[in-house]
C-alpha cells in the first residue's frame, strides 16, 4: 500500500530518424504523453502510446491529456492509499481509453516495483534474458527504396521483417521482398485498410509463405476476419481488434486469428497485457509484442512483456535508433544476432534522462494530493 502523491504529465515531441507511413497516415514526429508517479516509496514512469491523431484508435493525446487531466489523476490522487493491483478499479467508472488509462496503470506499477527493488520482467515471470526482435518497415516510396530498408534491416540483424501494405501497395511489394529474400521470417500489417471483398488479395499473398497476415480488416469486423480466415492458408493475426483478455477470447473462439499482437497500451496497460497472455497461452495461440513507435519508457515495458513465455515470435521490439535519434531515455539496442537484453534494473529498469526529458517537453502539468 502506498499513496500517491503527485503526478506531472509531459506532452513529449521527438523527431524520427524518418518519416514513417502506415495505411492510415504519415508521422513524422513523435509525440506523446509521458506520466510521472511519485508516491511515498517511489517514482515510476508511464508512457501514452495515443499519437497525435485519433487514426490506429479512438484516442490521441490531446484527447488523453484531458482524461488523464480531468478524470484519471483526480481519481488516483484521491484514494487514500493504493496499490497497483487496484488502479484498473479506481479507474473502471471511465469507460473505454485504454490508452490513457495504461500510462498511469503503468506508473504505479513500476513505482511500486522500484520501492521493492523488483523487475517488471521478474514480476511477470518472464523466462528470458534477451528477446528476439523484429522491425516494422513503413509504406516506402518504391519498390527499390523499399528494397533498400529492408536489406538495412537485414544487415542490422533483425529477425523478422514485417512490411506496411495499403490497397494497391501490396502484392508486388510483397512479392519483390521475398523474392530477394526467400528465407526471412516475413508478414505483413494491414492496418485494416481492407474489406473481405478484398479476399483475392490475401489469397494471392498465400503464395509468398508470410509468417501472417496482420489485421487486414475492420477492428470491429471479428466474423468477418474469421471468414477471410477460412479462405487463406496465412495465418491471420489481430492487434487493432483486441483490446481485452475477452476480446482474444472472443476473436480465438470465434476463428477470426491463430496469432495475437500484444500491445500493453492498446489493452489498458500491464496487468490486462497479462491476461491477454494468459488466456492465448492456455488456447494454444502464439502472441508477440508489438509496438506503438514508443520512447525509452514503453520500450522497457514492452521489454519485460517480450520475455514471457508464450511470446513466441519477435516482436516490434526495435532498437531505439530505429526511430529516434536520440532517445528520451539511454538507448536501446539491438545486438547483432537481432536479439535486445530485458532490462534488469528494479521496475521497468529505465527512466529519462532529465536533461533530454526538458528539451523534449512541450507542455507539462503537475498535480498534488491536496
Ligand atoms: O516498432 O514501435 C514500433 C512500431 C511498429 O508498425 C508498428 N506500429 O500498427 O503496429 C502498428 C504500427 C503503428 C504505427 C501503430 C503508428 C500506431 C502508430
């Protein structure tokens, strides 16, 4: 048990290394939300994994600014004391923001795991020291600079490729990238860009042996993915559509994946993430860590996450430099058989360095338990 007594929230902006391009748009800065939790023990860290516009989800930073503002913090300042199992509860009368809701679940966590001198990973019972990694690779402008990236990526060591596809930007990207690399672990992200009119496309992409196909269609339309799922031979894997234990229940029951991407953030934070592993472990369905382009802060946690056991295909784990040149927090980095240590250190076992963290803020708010 312990209280909480203060909170800063940081909008954060950091340029990226290079613009980034997905089927529902281009960043090319980071920007997010990035929560301090001092309580009487310790201080932990959480990061938003929102972007600036309401596009992979319902949420955005200005939006979960204002929850976290007018509704999350108030709520976790006036609680006596608490601990981290309890946060979720504190939070329940808000419906929906996962997002928002996991940077102070988060926080707490890792506050409470500092005060113990306890790792995430060993709170999780990960089963791994090191994990291996995948990196994702945008929509490029060509097939030739695409081409180029992923050799780059290659070079590095990653493990996995997984290539950014949108209607008309598909089949022969696809089929250019196997065909100069005919042994890579390869898939692709879909985004849900597609309809199940679109069929024939994941049908003709059977040819190219991916390891999956990644949320081709609607987050909502569970029936209908496990209908495309029927027809192709490529197993089908939910991100955008599963934002609950009962949500990869649901989409497992219902056929509509055989592989679920963990995001901590898209399903309310660490504790949630947990069950969602707990639940596809006991139905015999692989999961992998994904990525929302996180600082220092979410790529620790997502770290930690990556090392349980039933994370059995590398995830978007990259190295810091993949995205940022300079990191809010120490890099982290890939070594050159494509695989990332787990942190060690107490919590989340990484923290921005101060002086980064103040060139970086764009705006900040503190709150103090009155
Ligand atoms: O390596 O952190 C990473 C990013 C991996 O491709 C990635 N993320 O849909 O999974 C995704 C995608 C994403 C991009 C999500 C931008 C949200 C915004």
């Amino acid at each position: 048990m312990t209280r909480v007594r203060m909170v800063e929230l940081r909008l954060v902006g950091l340029p990226l290394v290079r613009p980034f391009r997905t089927s529902f748009g281009e960043m090319t800065e980071k920007a997010c939300v990035i929560a301090r939790v001092e309580t009487d023990d310790a201080v932990g860290w959480g990061e938003c994994v929102a972007g600036a516009e309401p596009d992979f989800s319902e949420e955005w930073n200005e939006g979960a600014w204002l929850v976290l503002r007018d509704l999350l913090v108030p709520a976790l300042l006036e609680v006596d004391t608490v601990r981290a199992e309890d946060v979720e509860r504190v939070f329940a009368f808000v419906r929906g923001h996962p997002m928002a809701k996991a940077t102070l679940v988060n926080a707490v966590l890792d506050a409470e795991l500092r005060a113990l001198g306890r790792s995430l990973a060993a709170h999780l019972g990960a089963e791994r020291e090191r994990v291996e990694c995948g990196v994702s690779v945008g929509i490029a402008t060509s097939t030739p600079a695409l081409l180029e990236q992923v050799a780059g990526y290659l070079e590095e060591g990653y493990r996995r490729i997984k290539l950014k596809i949108e209607p008309g930007t598909d089949v022969e990207r696809v089929a250019a990238v196997r065909g100069a690399h005919p042994d890579i672990l390869l898939s692709v992200d879909a985004n849900a860009a597609y309809t199940l009119s679109d069929a024939e496309v994941f049908r003709a992409l059977d040819a190219f042996g991916l390891l999956m196909v990644e949320q081709p269609l609607h987050h909502q339309d569970l029936v209908q993915h496990a209908a495309l799922q029927r027809q192709i031979a490529t197993d089908v894997c939910l991100d955008e559509s599963i934002r609950s234990a009962a949500d990869a229940e649901a989409a497992i029951g219902l056929g509509a994946c055989r592989i679920v991407n963990i995001k901590q953030g898209r399903v309310g934070g660490v504790p949630e993430a947990r069950r969602v592993h707990d639940v596809t472990a006991g139905l015999g369905v692989p999961v992998w860590c994904g990525g929302m382009l996180e600082t220092g802060i979410g790529r620790a946690t997502n770290l930690a996450l990556a090392a349980m056991p039933n994370f059995r295909l590398p995830g978007d784990t990259s190295s810091s430099r993949r995205y940022f040149p300079d990191d809010l927090t120490q890099p982290f980095e890939l070594a050159p058989d494509g695989t990332m240590a787990v942190p060690t250190g107490p919590g989340i076992g990484a923290a921005p360095r101060p002086d980064r963290l103040e060139a970086c803020t764009l705006r900040l708010e503190r709150f103090q338990k009155e």
